[in-house]
C-alpha cells in the first residue's frame, strides 16, 4: 500500500514538474522573437474570422509553428473574440504575444483615396472601381439606389459628397467611403452657411451648394472665386440669366466632345444657363471649401461679367457693363489670335 501510495505521489509529482516546465517552455515561446519574421510582412485578419482560422493562417505563413499554444494563451487571457479585422504590418523581433496584441489593437495598415475638386459623382465612381482596396458594393447600382443606401432617397448624387483625401481599411466598402463623403459635406455646407452673408438671393444651403459647383468650374484660382460668386449673384439679384458655360457642359452630358460650340448654347437642357433662368436644377461637380465659402459671401464689386485674360494664368477680366465687356472679349480674342500665330510661326 505504502509503496503505491509512493508511486503515485511520484507521478503527482512528475505530473506537477511537467506541467510547470511546459509552462515554462510555454512562457518563454510566447516572449521568443519569430524567427521566420526577418523583414516586414502584411498580414490580414478577414472579416469575421475566428481565432482558430487566423492562427492556422499564420501557421500555413511560417509565422506561427505551436499554433495550439498560441490560441490556449489567448483564451487563457480573454483575446481570443477580440481580433480586429483588417490588415496589420509585422515587423521583425515580434514575439507570439505581442503578435496577439497586435491582432487585438485594431492598428490596422490605412489606404487612401482623392476626390477631386471639381470632379464628378461618376468621376468618383470609377476611382472607388478601380481602387483594389475598396469593396464595390454598388458599382453597378444606380445613383438613386446610393443615395437611397444613405438615407436621401429624394436628391440627387451631384455634388453631394466633400473632395478630399479619405483613408481607410483593405474591403471598405464603396457605400461607405460616400458615407464619410456625405457626412462631411453635409457638417461643411451646414458651418458655412450659418455664417453667410445676408440678403443672399439663394433659398437654402442647397442652391448655395450648387451655386458652389459653378464657381468650382469656372475658375481654378482662389482669389477669383468671390469674384465669379459676385458676379452670379449680381445677376441672379438682377434676374439675369447666368450664362455660365460649364452648365451647358454638364447638360450635354456624353455628347461633350471638348468643344463647345454656338449651337450647343441654344440647345436648351435643364442645365443650359443660356436658355434657362436662375440656377440649374442640381450642382454639377464637387465644390471644394473655397467655392462653398465664395458662393455664399461673395465679392460686392457690381461685376455682371468676366472673361479669360488670355495670360495663360487662368485669370478672369471682371466688368461692370456690357460695353466693358465687350471690350475685354475683344482683347482676348486678340491674344488667341497672337498666340496662335507665334505657334504657327514656332513650327
């Protein structure tokens, strides 16, 4: 009896001594730099992965060879529901267990994606396409059906999203990228248009965002937005036709060959300035901050009309009267022609 009794004190005992020298090989395992991690990799995490599925994944990688003990730890420490998905940039001298809390921070590596000031909602659409990071959920659904997915069933997708460079997460969705872009230009629109001027002949913060679009096309410099908002809200006061080309553009839609001619300002669209009054129905790009801010605190000056300069600056000759005007379409006009032919004398 005594001698069982010793026996089974001595299997105790070994049971005992195993258990800590596998802790102990354990421990020491988990605070060991993985060795087949000698340059940076980019691991990814899938939506919805179980703990299991990610450590079989780093094992298949030669980056995890005692897998079981690496999901027993993480159990043992509660992480074992809480890996974000995502991807994450592994960087040599990396133990197992700053591994898992790796996996567990939510540091995911960030892409990014530029819309474009002035740029269009199908302009958008074909970068969020061709961008590999992204998820197109609705590449192929309609406008409608985005807004739609946003909460905005009744209005249109032009000009509603802010142009900036947004950053994000490998399989971001497509509808959710226009959901930051939404929101933003919805916080922007509403900041600026509590601090508009007053007396504006504008009905709400979407005629001041479309309003914004125009400016946004019609000049690529800064200082000359007040200036181009002054003068569409001269003649909006005044009950003038806009006149603005890129209206027409955008009215013309695919039939825009990069030329605009006589006829196409006669052909009356819902977006033709030149025989439509007042504003057209929708904006017709993305408008940056400075348009926004221009459309709706514009330059008092009394301009109701401008002109290229032809100094190959972008700049705009403003007028107060038509005669001015005419004059400065002139002097343009004569620029073309003088440029023309030093080109044609150059070659």
């Amino acid at each position: 009896m005594r001698t069982l009794l010793r026996l089974f004190g001595v299997l105790i005992l070994l049971g005992i001594l195993g258990a800590a020298a596998l802790a102990w090989w354990g421990h020491r395992w988990l605070q060991t730099p993985i060795a087949a991690l000698s340059t940076p990799i980019v691991f990814e995490v899938p939506k919805g992965a179980s703990l299991r599925t990610v450590a079989s994944s780093l094992n298949d990688q030669n980056l995890l060879d005692q897998p079981q003990i690496w999901t027993a730890w993480a159990r043992v420490t509660k992480r074992d529901h809480s890996l974000k998905a995502g991807e994450y940039q592994l960087k040599p001298g990396l133990t197992p267990n700053e591994l898992l809390e790796v996996l567990n921070s939510g540091d995911v590596l960030l892409h990014s994606i530029t819309f474009i000031e002035g740029s269009t909602f199908a302009d958008m659409r074909k970068a969020m396409a061709q961008s590999p990071s992204i998820r197109s959920d609705y590449a192929t659904r309609s406008g409608e059906d985005v807004m739609r997915a946003l909460g905005q069933p009744d209005v249109h997708p032009e000009g509603q999203f802010f142009p900036d460079t947004y950053r994000f997460a490998r399989n971001t969705t497509d509808i959710e990228l226009f959901g930051m872009a939404f929101r933003r230009m919805q916080q922007e629109l509403k900041t600026v248009w509590e601090a508009r001027a007053k007396d504006l002949p504008l009905a709400g913060p979407y005629e001041a965002l479309i309003l914004a679009s125009i400016i946004e096309k019609e000049t690529a410099l800064d200082t000359e937005r007040p200036q181009i908002a002054g003068v569409f809200i001269e003649r909006l006061r005044k009950g003038m036709r806009l006149q603005t080309d890129p209206t027409v553009i955008y009215g013309m839609m695919a039939t825009y060959d990069g030329n605009i001619r006589r006829s196409d300002l006669l052909r009356d669209t819902p977006y033709n300035t030149y025989t439509r009054g007042g504003l057209p129905p929708t904006p017709i790009a993305l408008p940056g901050l400075d348009s926004i801010r221009a459309a709706v605190n514009p330059d008092k000056t009394g301009a109701l009309f401008f002109v290229a300069t032809g100094n190959g600056d972008g700049s705009h000759y403003f007028s107060r009267t038509l005669a001015e005007h005419n004059a400065a379409v002139k002097r343009y006009l004569q620029k073309l022609r003088e440029n023309s032919g030093s080109a044609t004398k150059s070659k």
